[in-house]
C-alpha cells in the first residue's frame, strides 16, 4: 500500500514536471501578454462589430470573421518565419513599398469605394484589399534595416539626413497616392524608429523645428496656390475643411463639423457605463456616420460608456507596453527596431482615432486597430502581432 502512494506521488510529480517544461517551452515561443492582449481586442471588436450589424447594413459580421480568420492564418506564418533576413534587402524592399503604393492606379486591379482609389480588388476570387496597410509594415522593415546599420549611434549628419530621406520617399508616395491618414502612420513608425536608432537631440528638435515650419508654410500657401492653378494641388478642400473644423468644432455644425459633433454627441450620451447593447440611437438612427469604422470609438463610448472605453484602453495599452518589452529583450538591434516601429503604427492609431472621435485630433479617417470594420486593417494588425511574436521567439538568436 505503501509503495503504491509513493509510486502515484511520483507520478504526479514527473507530471507536474511535464507541465511546467510545456509552460516554459511555450513562454520561449510565446510572448502571453501580448497573445492576451491582442486576443482580447480581437474578442472585444468582435462585440462592437456583432452590435453595429444589428442597426449598420454595412457592417457585416461574417465578413468580420472572415478576416480574422485569415489574419489568423497570416499571424501564424509571420510566427514562424524569421525576418533578420530582411535587413539585407533594403533597396529591393523599398522598390516593393513603391510598387505596392501605386497598386490602385494599375488598370485590371483597381478598386474603387466611397469616391476613393484606395483598393485593389484580386482577380478571380473578387476580395478587395487596401495595400497602404501592407505599405506600413514595409516601411517599418525599411526603415529599421536602415537604423540598425548604425548600430545605435548615428554619428554624422549626413547619415542622420540620409535616414530621414529614405523615411521620406514611402511618406511623400502615400501623399501623392492621396491618403494622408496613412501616410501620417508611415510617417509617425518611421520617425520613431529613426528616434531610437541614436541621432542626437539637436538634430531629432531641429527637424520638428523645420517640420512644424513646412507644415505652415503648407497651410499659408495652399489657397493661393490653389487659386492659381485652378484646383486643389497642396492640400483637398475636405482636407482643409477638416483642419478648420478640428480647430473650431462649432464653425459648421450642419457640415465639414457634423461627423464630429455627431461622435462627441454619442460619447458623451453613453455616460459612465453606457446605454447597452443594441441601444446606441446616434448610430442606429443614422446620426453618427461610419459608425462600424473611423467612428467606432464613438459607438463603444454611446453602448458601453467610460467603462468600456478603459477597458478598451487597458487592452490596448497592454499590447503596446507588452510589446516594448518584447523589443528590448531582443538580442537584434533590427528586430528590435521593427518592434519598435510596430509599437508606432498602433500607438499613433489609437491616438489619432480615439482623438478624432473626442475631437482632440483632426478627423483623417485612421481606423481602430483590431476594433474598426475592413478586412485588410484586421489581416495587417494580426500580422503584425505575428511579427512580434516572431521577434520574441528568435529574440536570443540574433545575428
């Protein structure tokens, strides 16, 4: 009887063992803060979507999961394949990022929605894509290879003003492509990338400085410009509608301003725990537009209220913080940059769609990531989430 309890406790401890050599194996592949992290956005979009379908013809919630489930697909690839080799092919990555800029405007392929040439649409099996969301994660490959040459410190201005002109080629083909939202989150990655790569100060506030000055320039100059030539060359005149809206929300209630009167009517009706699944009026009545996309925000605050919005918040937070900490247990200066950049692309959505809706930032039409409708946003942000996972699991095999 004796031998037969002490032969099923050691069972129970080889057991025991197995499992937690399983956990540690997994740990070593797997970074779990940002797997729950990335799941839990997932799961929580899935409900604003599912409630949005309710009331919004256009957000189809089968589609929804049909994109999850191949950005699933496309994360667990990106999971197993190792990206240093990337930091070799610059120059063919960056013909790749042009290419795929212009892919809207190649007869045959494109696509066109809501008056815009964003999209292209695949032969033969019909599915629409948006390539400006493949652009960032590109430029993010680019710049980083770029960065990591430097090995930390960027010792000349000349290598300095080479990096920012090799960040500036994607950015200015996105502008000339006609996304200026997009084009923003290229810049934005790409600027903390080249930040982290070891300029000095002087050089990273000198170029805020000229930016800033570019930026009024831009502004003084676009209606004389425009009046010139005819037409809108700098700035389109919605853009422009936009920016003086953002400045003074009340200016045109009935029309530039309406979609953020709309939204800051919805977050602020949703209260501190919101009015409920199914309940949100703004977009149920057709008040708020683009509910189940650039306004999105907007609808979580109207159905679950504050509550929903930090927990929202937390989730995202989470992931990006889960995330930097994947960048710097990684041996690789470069995957530690392209984590860096990743970090970039969601940190400036979350802020520029959480803003736009609450009108803290100028309305561009950035989705939420994970959370918005659009197929080809929840294919690149679940590739990205691969990516990181990628990043964790060679973390200690650096070249």
């Amino acid at each position: 009887m004796a031998q037969r309890a002490v032969s099923t406790k050691d069972a129970l401890k080889h057991v025991n063992k197995r499992i937690g050599q399983a956990r540690g194996s997994l740990r070593r592949q797997i970074s779990l803060p940002v797997l729950f992290g990335a799941a839990g956005l997932v799961a929580f979009g899935c409900l604003i979507i599912w409630t949005a379908s309710l009331t919004i013809s256009a957000a189809s919630f089968s589609r929804h999961l049909i994109g999850i489930g191949l950005g699933t697909i496309l994360a667990l690839f990106c999971w197993k394949t190792d990206f240093r080799g990337l930091s070799n092919i610059t120059t063919v990555l960056m013909v790749i990022d042009i290419i795929v800029i212009f892919l809207p405007y190649v007869p045959g392929l494109s696509y066109s929605a809501k008056g815009l040439t964003g999209w292209i649409q695949i032969p033969l099996i019909h599915l629409t894509f948006q390539p400006v969301e493949l652009v960032k994660i590109i430029t993010v490959f680019i710049v980083a290879a770029l960065g990591a040459q430097y090995n930390g410190r960027i010792d000349s201005v000349r290598n300095y003003v080479k990096l920012c002109g090799m960040l500036a080629i994607p950015f200015c083909c996105v502008l000339i492509a006609g996304d200026l939202g997009s084009g923003l989150v290229v810049f934005f990655s790409g600027a903390i990338i080249i930040m982290m790569s070891g300029p000095r100060r002087e050089w990273v506030l000198s170029t805020i400085a000229i930016l800033i000055g570019l930026v009024a320039l831009l502004l003084a100059a676009d209606s004389l410009v425009d009046s010139i030539v005819g037409r809108d060359v700098l700035l389109k005149a919605y853009q422009m509608n936009r920016l003086l809206v953002f400045l003074d929300p009340t200016a045109d209630t009935t029309g530039a301003g309406y979609n953020l009167m709309q939204s800051l009517i919805a977050v602020g009706s949703g209260g501190f725990f919101g009015k409920g699944i199914g309940n949100a009026t703004q977009s149920a009545s057709g008040f708020l537009p683009e509910a189940h996309t650039d306004f999105i925000f907007a609808l979580t605050s109207e159905e679950f209220g504050f509550v929903g919005d930090l927990l929202l918040l937390s989730l995202f937070a989470l992931l990006i913080f889960s995330t930097i900490r994947v960048a710097y247990k990684s041996d690789s200066l470069f995957l530690r940059l392209v984590a860096v950049g990743i970090v970039g692309i969601w940190t400036f959505q979350v802020l520029e769609n959480v803003g736009m809706c609450i009108g803290l930032m100028p309305i561009t039409g950035i989705p939420l990531p994970f959370i918005s409708f659009g197929s080809s946003s929840m294919l690149m942000q679940l590739a990205n989430v691969g990516i990181v996972q990628s990043i964790w699991r060679h973390r200690t095999q650096a070249r």
